[in-house]
C-alpha cells in the first residue's frame, strides 16, 4: 500500500464518488434507452450498483493504515479533549513540568558531581592509594602520599598495570605578556599511559619527560583551555608558555573531554611532575620535596591488574609500605595503605556537596512523586466524571480495546506535554543552580544542560504513573453495565476511586509538610549561620590574595613585596588598617597539622576530649587588630620580632585549654610535627579569644599564629585583609590602582569583601535552603491543587443533594462545613502522620542543620500552621460554590 | 467500518477470481467499470451476476499493485468516465492466474470424476 496514497486518500475518495457517478449516469443512460422513465431509470442505477457510500468506505479503508490512523485519531481527540478542559490540563501539565523539571535539573547536576565515570580507558580499574591510620609528617591535603613512597609503589608492587601521581595547583600561566592563575596538575610521566589517555595534538608525556629533576619544562594543555584560550590554533605546538615564570614548551594537547582527575576543578595546563621544584616556592620543596619522606602531596592512582581485585592490591601493598616506613627510620606505625575506587576520579566537591544534593534528591524525588499524585488524582476525577461519555461510545459500538487506547494516548500525551515543559524548567534551574553555586568562586566545570537519559527516565516514571492512573478508571469504566450507566442521573463516583482519591490528596498533605518542615529546618540553619559571631569583625572589610611565586620571585623579594603592598594599603585615604595572613578566614586553605608542645605528652594528648588537628596560620603584624581578634593575654607581634632569632605565636584559647589546662601558656613552646625529637622552637607571646576560621559550624580548633617575617621567605601566597572607613566597595578601584602601583606583574585574585565571602562559605547551605524553600512550595502548591481539584469534583457531583439539603432547609454555612468538613479531616489525617514520619527523617539531615534541632516546634508548628491555612483556603473556594448552590436551579438542572 | 477484503462477488467465488475475470476483460482492451461489469456478467451467459458496485474496490486493489492502470475518457454515449487498462505487467499476472486456475480445475475434477481421466 502506497504511503502517499494514505496522506492523499481524501482526493482518491473525491475521485471513486466521481467514478460511481460516472458508472450511475451510464447506467441511467442505458436503462432510458431501454425505455424507462428518467426517475425509474436512475433508480434502477442505483439498485444495480448496489450501496455507493459503503464501496467508498471499502476503498478508504484500503487506503487507511489501520492501526497509524486510529492512533491519529485517537491522539486528535484527546488534543480536542483536552483542550476542552484547560484548567485539568494546565494543572497535570504544571504539575508534570515541576515534578520532571525539578528531578531532571538536580539528577543532572548530581550525576556529574557523583556519578559520572573520567573519561579515560577502564576507569573502573582505577583506584586511590590512601593512608589510614596514625600519620606521620606533614600533608598539603586529604588522601596525599610522598613522593618517596609514590615512587616506591610505582616501582615495586604488583598488583597493578600501572601507578600514576599528581598534584593539583594554581598556576600563573603567562602568554605573550598576559598572565592568569589556571589551575593546572603536576603529574607524573607515565600520567596519561596508565589513564589511556591519547594526545588530540602533539604528544602527552612519557616516562622520558619525568627523569631528571628540573630537565623536562614541557607542557600539555588541555583540550578545552586549548580551544578557549588558543582558538584550537594548531600551530601552538612548540610555542613556549611561562608557568610561574619559567618558560614551558607546549609538546601536545590532551584528548577533548579530559580535563584532569579532578571533577569540578578542570585543569588547563599539565607539566612533569620532576618540574616540582622549578614551579613551586622552595619552603615548600623543602617539606614536601621530591625527596622528602613523610611530606605528603601526591595523589596516587593505580590500575588494577585485570583479575586483581581491590582487596588483594590493599593485601598485597602493606608489606612494601612496612619496608619504606621503616627504610625512612618511623619503625612500626599502626597505619595501612588503603585503596578505594576512584573511577569517578577526585572530586573536593563530591565530597563537599554529597550530603547536601543527597537530602536535595530525596526532596526532589517526593516532588516528582506529588507530581504523580497529582496526575493521578486528576486522571481518577476525569475519568469517574466520563463515565457516561465512555457508556455512551460504548453504546454506539466502540470497541472496549479502542476505549483503553484512547485512555492511553491520553495518559501519554500529557506526560510528554509535561516532559517539554520540564525540560525548559530543567534546563533554567540548571543554568540558576549553578549561577548560585559559582557565585564569585572558581567555575565548578559543570554544564547546564539537563541530561536526556535522566530527562527520558524521569518521563517514563511519569508516562507509567499517568498510564496506570489513566487507566486503571478506564477498565473500570469499561466493565460498567451501560443501561444503568446510561440512567443514572447524577454522575455518581465509583466509590473505590473516591477512596483512592481521598488517599491520595492525604498523602500529598503528609509529603507536603515533611517538606515545609525540612525547607524550614534548612532556612533557620542558614540563618543561625550567617548570625553566628565568628569572633571577628567581618564589615567593612575587603580580603584579596595575591601570590607572588606565580610570578617566579625568589624568598627576598617576595618578602619586600609583602611588605610594600601592606604600607602601600596603610597610606591609602579610607583605609584603616591592613593585615595579611597565609590562611585566609572563612575561605578554604588551611594548615592544620599536629604540633609537639614542650611539657606535653604524648599519652596525655591521646586521652584528649577533643582530637581535632591544631590548625597553624603565619600573619603580619596588625593583623589581629585589621581582623578585630581580641588578644586575652600577653602580646602581638612587633618589628623587633621581625630581625630576632627567637620565633614567637600566638595561640588560641582552645589551645591554650588543650595543651596547658589551667596554666598560662605564655613563655610555652612547640614545634611542628608529631614526630620523636621535634624541636619546641617556636615561644607563645600571646594568647587570642577563639575565632572561627574556616568553618562557621565547628568549634574553634586549637590555633597558632606564627609571625610572618620570621618564616624567612616561606611564604609564597598570601591574603591581604585591608579595614576600610568608608563603603568598602569603594575601595576597589583605588585599591586596584595601588596594587598597579606596586608591581605590575603581581596577579592579585578573589577582591572581595569578608561579607560577601562570608556568603560565599554558605554557598552549599544557601542552595539547598532556597531548593528546600522552593520544593516545600511547590509540594504545598501541588497539594492544594489536589485539594481544590478533590473538593472541586466532589461539590460538583453533589450539586442535587446539595439542591436537596437547602431546599429542605439547611443553610449556607453548614454546607460550607459539610465540605469544610472533610477538607479538614484530610489535611488532619495527612499532618498527624507527617509527624511521626518527620521524627524518622530528621535523622538523614541531622547533619545538614546548625544550632537547630530536627524536632524544632516552632518549624514543625509553622510548616503545619502554612499548610493547613493553603490547604482551607484550598477547600474554601468549592466549599462557597457549594453554599452558593441555587436549590431550584440544582434540581431542575437533572 | 467493513473489513478489508470483503467477499467482492455475491455467491461464493474463489479468492482472487474476481481479479483474473477483470484482468480478462481488459486483456480485449481498455473499458471502463460498467462495460467491465457488463462484460463479466453476459460473458458467464448471466451465470455469474456480479452486484456492480463490489468491482470497484477489486479495480482499485488490482490498480494498487500495478495489474492495472487507468485514465479519465468518454464513454460511447459521451460521458466522462474512468478507463482502465491491462499493464505489461499485469498481462503477465493474467497468464500466470489463468494456468494456475486451469490446474485447479484439471484437479478437481480429477477428485471429482476419476473414471473420466485425461
């Protein structure tokens, strides 16, 4: 059967009707030859060619594609049919596009952030190397091993193919004359051979490139940066690129998607990791060199053997690990070398972000659910007020086959008219989201665009969940006996689906208040949070770092540099103070390392209440009074401590507490490391009141202060906090010139002030409280819109007994209670088991919160208070509809 | 709605003889639906009445695979119409339905008379 025939079978009709005309005029012709009246003759025509209109169904229905064309009309119908209703339409539509949208655009986020694979051959055959148990030396960050011992593993297990290293950094990458601060990864030489990771252009690196220290200044750029930066200039290869002021050869750029093993912070530029020493300040080659044991700043990544599971590696590794422990003089220590799998590579973020898109998903999760509900509630009221309409088609001799169908096409033509629409609402939630996460802070790496596997997931939870409530009251309807069915008089509602109903608009009532509870609990964390004191003075103040190493500066001259950005910053009109300190406040780097201090032993620290690390900052002088840290006792630091010998701190009173109990801890000593025979070199000057430094939720850790000047150029990076007399956005631009001033080849990053970081360290809790808030919303939304879609039905089925009742005398206000009644009893029966439900819950976002307890009255109160009032209001509306009911127009109306 | 492939002749008639009594009448030259149904029913001296109208949807189900094809011209008594016309291909279909039926035949009537063997 020809296809075009089908599109065109309505001229092919045109054509037969001409042709049986043709035939009758013939007919007609002949039989008034034979002698026949004109009338008897067209007459007999007719007889002789028998029923004109059903031949040209035959041939249309030869034309037809059978079960094509009942489909398209099915599919016409339900858009009349829905277009009949617009208010059921929008509300399954809206409820359907807020269900998909919301779980598309978070399980969209959260798949690249937990979920998603590296792109490199194998990954599940990666996994990390990591120390556990007692630690000894120094480490720059979690899950790092020295060099020394990286090498030794590198070279000597056997349970993997291969054993890559790296490390994560900024760099200042310079090119014709312009200087940026990338991040970019030192890595180890067999780096892209135990990844698989081909070269798009040039080469990557082989074990050639990392044998020598300081031989090897090549550079591979990643794919993206190469494309972004470089306009994918195939011509780049060979050129040279200065990192941190020393110039790079570029060999090679990196297969296209592949950016580093660290997701959300995509690197732009790799060189050898034998390069180390040549990039980085000396302080730091010093405690964490290519070889020194025990100074941690390696990732380690192996590649399984195939058959070699993750527990015979760890097995297999603790003996060559024992041997290097021991080589490096630390005898028996009770720790392991762990793995674990690292297919999705190294993310800060997961492991920052987990919880919280965790709670999010379960959020969202019961959004899409409300959703659903809501579908299935609107799809059991239509098809209960259809009953008649399906009895009446069935009458005329549809078929019960086309009957489902036709609920089916429906069902799906809904929920992809709410897959479209969630699909724009994921993709701006998406885009929101990530503009609210990136807020100021480094790019996360992460792409807006929803993913179509979740999208295509999401619409078939909601097509099945439409397809089952869609149908479940259309094989209902279809076993109906039609002569009553036919009769009856009111559109009476099958007593099953009105009991469904009423559950389900319960259970809306139950998830919808879970969620204002929670959106409630997170919203008063967040305020806790940003009203907490964090022991100093975060208004009008302006932070920004500036990292001299980037530029190449050796020890002196980074030094002078410190010191004439800060008395060029002191002598600007406006400015009040100004400080710096290698640890910035409320950010995230840290230097937390444990400490040996004179006169306090070993044993007793073991017994310690508290075993968090003892966190260490170096700061200029005037930096307590530009931050506003009480000093409690003793003294800041002065000039004449910048030319002594003798090292002085300041502590913290958690410090102080830990480590000296009741006695003063000026004229106290100690020294960094854990290890036996440290030196206590470094004297307590002065004791400070308890700040919050990186964390605004944790108690203060015990806290040193060294002075700056006596670290003797081991500072490369630095961030300047400046206290300002006037608006300290002001400042900016004058702050900027100075800088300018001072040096003109010193990128200075992250100019803000300490409020706006502030914001910035409660990113996390700001996202998932204005989701929670948007969720606990759009759930109590959804529910009201069951509510009134529930009551709306009801009052419109009771129309003539509500006739009745008023006829026979009730007034208007008891049938507003009549439909209050039961609005009441629902929204009751829903809180009542939310609260019980709440009580379990609590403990999944327990660690989310602060200062707040999971039970909190007031929240759970005012949650149930905000529901209840949308969800009378909800009801309010048909239940004055119902008091509003003419009694002789109602029963005259049947 | 009818069913496809309705019975086109009244009477009991063997699936596709229909197809080959047209085929037949046009193997004499083009004619249009009345002078094929006419040709049919004098042709089988009256034995096979044809109810005129069922030869449409064979005539457009024959066109539809190519056996046939047909063009708009007048009729002996000046009236437009629809001619039809056997297609080479449709000459071969003719050949090929007109032996096979003559084997059914020579068949049956062996089951049916055995003494008169050929």
């Amino acid at each position: 059967m020809a296809w075009t025939r089908f599109f065109r079978r309505r001229r092919w009709d045109e054509e037969r009707s001409r042709e049986l005309e043709a035939y009758l005029q013939i007919e007609t012709d002949e039989n008034m030859a034979r002698g026949m009246a004109a009338e008897d003759a067209r007459h007999e025509a007719h007889k002789k060619l028998g029923n004109a209109t059903r031949i040209r169904e035959e041939i249309y229905g030869m034309n037809s594609l059978g079960l094509v064309e009942t489909i398209w009309r099915d599919l016409a119908y339900a858009v009349r049919q829905l277009r009949r209703s617009p208010g059921f339409t929008s509300a399954a539509v809206l409820s359907l596009a807020l269900g998909i949208g919301a779980n598309t655009a978070i399980f969209s986020l959260l798949d690249q952030v937990l979920l998603r694979p590296l792109p490199v051959r194998d990954p599940q055959q990666l996994v990390l190397l990591n120390w556990q148990g007692t630690f000894y030396g120094h480490s720059m960050g979690e899950d790092m091993l020295s060099y020394p011992l990286y090498r030794e593993i590198r070279d000597h297990n056997q349970a993997f193919g291969g054993v890559l290293g790296y490390h994560h950094l900024m760099f200042g990458v310079g090119y014709q004359g312009e200087m940026e601060r990338l991040p970019g990864e030192l890595v180890s030489g067999n780096y892209f051979d135990v990844l698989g990771v081909p070269a798009f252009l040039g080469r990557t690196f082989s074990v050639h490139d990392d044998r020598i220290p300081g031989g090897h200044p090549v550079a591979v750029l990643t794919y993206d940066f190469w494309v972004e930066r470089f306009h994918s200039d195939r011509g780049i290869l060979g050129r040279s690129i200065v990192v941190n002021g020393l110039p790079f050869t570029i060999v090679g750029v990196g297969a296209r998607g592949f950016s580093g093993m660290e997701v959300g912070g995509p690197v732009k530029i790799l060189v050898p990791m034998m390069m180390r020493n040549q990039v980085t300040a000396e302080s730091w080659t010093r405690m964490f060199g290519l070889d020194t044991p025990g100074g941690a700043w390696v990732r380690v990544l192996g590649r399984l053997k195939s058959g070699v599971t993750p527990m015979q590696a760890r097995a297999s590794l603790q003996p060559l690990f024992h041997s290097m422990l021991e080589r490096e003089g630390r005898g028996k220590v009770p720790a392991t070398l762990d793995v674990k799998p690292a297919a999705r590579g190294y993310s800060e973020a997961r492991e920052e972000y987990q919880t919280s898109l965790r709670v999010l998903m379960g959020m969202v999760g019961l959004v899409l659910l409300m959703a659903c509900a809501n579908v299935a509630n609107l799809l059991l009221a239509r098809a209960a007020g259809r009953r008649r309409e399906i009895a009446v088609r069935l009458a005329l001799g549809a078929s019960r086959a086309r009957i489902i169908r036709q609920a089916l096409v429906e069902s799906v033509l809904l929920a992809l008219m709410g897959g479209a629409a969630g699909l724009l609402g994921a993709m701006w939630m998406d885009q929101v989201l990530l503009d609210v996460l990136a807020a100021g802070a480094t790019p996360l790496g992460l792409q807006a665009t929803p993913d179509f596997r979740i999208l295509g997931f999401m619409l078939m939870v909601s097509t099945i969940a439409g397809v089952l409530f869609g149908l479940a009251p259309a094989l209902g309807t279809i076993r109906v006996d039609l002569v009553p069915a036919l009769k009856e008089r009111a559109r009476g509602i099958a007593g099953v689906g009105s009991r469904l109903r009423r559950g389900l608009v319960a259970a809306q009532v139950l998830v919808s208040t879970l969620l204002l509870i929670a959106a409630g609990l997170f919203v008063r964390s967040l305020f806790n949070l940003r009203t907490v004191d964090p022991g100093f003075r975060t208004q009008n103040m302006i932070e920004f770092s500036i990292d001299p190493s980037l530029s190449g500066y050796g020890p002196e001259r980074r030094q002078r540099v410190f010191q004439t950005v800060l008395e060029k910053l002191r002598s600007l009109p406006g400015v009040d103070s100004a400080g710096l300190g290698i640890a910035s406040v409320l950010g995230d780097s840290r230097w937390c390392d444990e400490v040996t201090v004179a006169g306090y032993g070993a044993q007793a620290q073991d017994k310690a209440q508290d075993n968090l690390t003892p966190c260490h900052n170096a700061a200029s002088p005037g930096y307590l009074a530009t931050l506003g840290i009480p000093l409690l006792a003793g003294r800041d630091f002065s000039a004449a401590d910048a030319a002594s010998k003798n090292k002085v701190a300041l502590v913290n009173e958690a410090f102080a507490r830990r480590y000296f109990g009741w006695r003063s801890p000026l004229g106290g000593r100690f020294g960094f490391g854990k290890d036996p025979g440290t030196k206590t070199f470094i004297e307590i000057v002065g004791v400070i009141k308890d700040a919050k430094y990186s964390s605004l939720r944790d108690a203060s850790p015990p806290q040193t202060i060294v002075d700056y000047e006596q670290m003797e150029g081991a500072i490369f990076e630095a961030t300047i906090y400046v206290r300002t007399r006037i608006d300290p956005r002001q400042m900016y631009a004058s702050i900027r010139r100075a800088m300018q001033e001072v040096d003109r080849g010193l990128p200075f990053y992250e100019l803000r002030t300490l409020d706006e970081q502030r914001d910035l360290l409660l990113t996390t809790e700001r996202v998932v409280a204005s989701l929670a808030a948007v969720f606990g919303i759009a759930a109590t939304v959804l529910a009201a819109v069951g509510l009134y879609g529930l009551m709306a039905f009801h009052v419109a089925q009771r129309t003539e007994e509500i006739g009745i009742r008023m006829a026979l005398g009730a007034r208007s206000i008891n049938v507003t209670w009549m439909v209050m009644r039961e609005v009441l009893t629902l929204v009751g029966v829903g809180a009542a088991i939310s609260l019980p439900v709440s009580f379990v819950m609590a403990g999944f976002v327990r660690s989310q919160l602060y200062e707040i307890r999971p039970n909190d009255p007031l929240t759970i109160g005012g949650a149930m208070l905000l529901l209840g009032l949308v969800a009378a209001l909800a009801g309010f509306i048909p239940a004055r509809r119902a008091a509003r009911v003419d009694p002789i127009r109602a029963l005259r109306c049947e | 709605m009818p069913k496809r492939n309705a019975a086109p002749l009244e009477g009991e008639m063997l699936q596709g003889t229909l197809d080959m009594l047209i085929l037949r009448t046009l193997a004499l030259g083009p004619a249009h639906g009345h002078t094929i149904a006419y040709a049919i029913e004098r042709g089988s001296k009256d034995v096979l009445e044809v109810e005129h109208g069922s030869l449409y949807p064979a005539l457009h189900r024959i066109e539809d695979r190519g056996w046939i094809a047909s063009f708009w011209g007048t009729s002996e008594n000046n009236r437009k119409a629809r001619y039809y016309r056997l297609t080479p291909s449709g000459r071969k279909q003719l050949a090929a339905q007109t032996s096979r039926w003559d084997e059914l035949v020579r068949a049956i009537n062996r089951v049916l008379r055995p003494a008169a063997t050929d």
